[in-house]
C-alpha cells in the first residue's frame, strides 16, 4: 500500500484532505499534529494513524520521516492566519519556515524519493495591480504581512531543493477556500457563526464586519483538496500552480448571501478591531496552467458553500 503523510491533519483543509483520500483504496494514511484539542475535530480519527509532532523540532521531523517512509507528503501544517501574523510575525516566520526547511533537510538527508506537495499562498502576491489580474504564476511578489512573507519562504526552500538536491516536490499557491468547520477568525464563518449566534441563542441581531469592499477569490475547501491530489499525481516536480475558482466576490456579496439565507431582521455594524493595517483590494486566480494539465474546476458553487457553512454553525454554536 503506498503511504501518504498529510501535516497538520487536525486543521481545517487536512480534515478534508483525509476524508477523500480514505475513500481511495490501497492508501494507508499517516497524519501529524501539534496539540490533543485538535484530535475531537477529527471524525475520521480511527481511521489515520496519528502522530503528535512538533514540526519546528528537527529530530522530531527526521525520526517520523525515517519511520514512517512515505511515498506522498502533504505539507498543510502552517500558523495560517495573516490577521494573526500582524500580531505575532516571529510566531508565523519561525514556526511556517522552519517545519518546511526540516521536512526538506530531512528528505535529503534520508535520500528520500517521496514526493512532497507544499502549500504556499496566494497572499504572496499581495497587492496586485489591477492590469495584472487575474493573477498567473509569473505575478511579482508584493507581500503585505509576515503571514505572506512566510510562504514565500516556503515556496523558494522547496524550489531551492528541487534545484540543490533534485529533492521531488510540487509547490501549489491556493487562493481563499472556504467551508464547514473553519474557524471562526476567517471571514466567511465569523459571518455564519454570528447569524448562527442571533438565530439560536438569541444574541442581539447584529453583525459585527471589518471591510467588505475587498474582493477575494473563494472556492469551496473540498474543490482545493480535489486539486491537491490531482497536483500530487500529476504536477511537474518543482513547479507551481495556482488553485483558484477564477473570479472574485466582495466581501459584501458574501454578507448578502449570508443573511438571505436567515429569517432573522440583522443589521450590521462596523467593528475597528477587524480591520487590517491594510487589505488587498482584489485577488483573483488564473487557474489555466492547473486546468490544462488536470482537467479541474471547481464543482460547488459559493452559494452552497455558504449554505453548507451556515447550517453548520447553526449546529454547533
């Protein structure tokens, strides 16, 4: 059975991620993370072996890599939250920086063939100009926050092993994904989790909003998995992809579909605290490079996205 290793398995698109491989056959699959909490989101849990791992520990990284011996790494496991990269940058460089730089170390120092996709960021662009858009892989870096800078990081180590060491990996740039179970600190489910709030426990109708003129490239988190693995068993050692649904909406198109989706009369309010220091205006992909060498699209619409987000929270709040 060919072994796959997916980091970060307990975070939100790992969860997923683990949920479509299980359903393929002849796959036996390994899954790190970094603290119990996260083991009750996992509904799968009984199915993956598990192992409790600090990433940003070198002998940690080269022990379970020499165990292990997987045939397919996913690298998902990261501090990723640009919001909280403002507030704690040596947090985000060092922990998105160093588990990268010795999962690459350690494959070349096993002489490893494993395959490893690594997850960068379409926060590297930053702000894009709007000629340039949508956004290709050749799109200059302008990085707005430590959370961005760090996937740079991430992204040229892997190159500058698969150019030093011939070490086999495919780096992917995902735009916003979006789904069930994300944490409420991102956007679309701090929306869904306060008319949740209002809906059932009788919160005053009020939903607090940071800017909602941006607009971002959203797919559903289940497309983005489907394009991972695609990329796994497709991609081009030491290339990069896009993953991206191709258009962009504003933040306040999502707050609209979100509160039609309620009976409830809500207003909204503005809330200081949820603004950044600065925001990119527009990011959108260009995802013809993935769709021409995989055949992806994206299959669920954002309004069952949202749906699917809303009534989630309705059952857990």
């Amino acid at each position: 059975m060919k072994k796959v290793l997916i980091t970060g398995v307990t975070g939100f698109v790992g969860q997923y991620l683990s949920e479509n491989l299980l359903s393929q056959k002849n796959l036996e699959i390994y899954g790190t993370y970094f603290s119990d909490e996260g083991l009750s989101r996992l509904e799968n849990a009984r199915l993956l072996h598990l192992k409790k791992v600090d990433l940003t520990v070198k002998k940690e990284v080269f022990d379970l890599l020499d165990a292990v011996k997987p045939d397919q790494i996913y690298h998902l496991a990261a501090q990723t939250s640009p919001s909280d990269s403002l507030k704690d940058p040596e947090k985000t460089l060092l922990t998105n920086t160093l588990s990268q730089l010795y999962l690459l170390e350690s494959l070349r120092e096993l002489g490893s063939k494993t395959r490893l996709l690594v997850t960068s960021s379409a926060d590297v662009y930053g702000i894009v100009e709007k000629e340039d858009l949508p956004v290709d892989e050749q799109t200059q870096f302008r990085p707005i926050n430590p959370y961005a800078v760090s996937k740079i990081t991430q992204d040229f180590l892997a190159l500058q092993y698969f150019l030093s060491y011939n070490i086999d990996v495919v780096r992917v740039r995902p735009f916003n994904h979006v789904g069930p179970r994300q944490a409420s600190k991102f956007v679309v489910p701090m929306f869904a989790k306060q008319i949740a709030e209002i809906e059932k426990l009788g919160k005053e109708p009020i939903v607090k909003v940071g800017n909602l003129s941006a607009k971002k490239d959203f797919s559903d988190v289940r497309d983005i998995v489907r394009a991972y693995i695609l990329l796994m068993e497709k991609g081009e050692s030491g290339d990069v992809y896009n993953v991206g649904s191709g258009k962009s909406t504003q933040i306040q198109e999502i707050l609209n579909i979100l509160l039609s989706l309620s009976e409830r009369e809500i207003k909204i309010e503005e809330d200081q605290d949820l603004f950044r220091p600065i925001d990119i205006p527009e990011l959108v992909c260009d995802n013809s490079k993935l769709s021409n060498l995989t055949g992806w699209k994206p299959e669920i619409s954002l309004e069952t996205t949202l749906k699917d987000t809303l009534d989630y929270f309705r059952k857990v709040v």
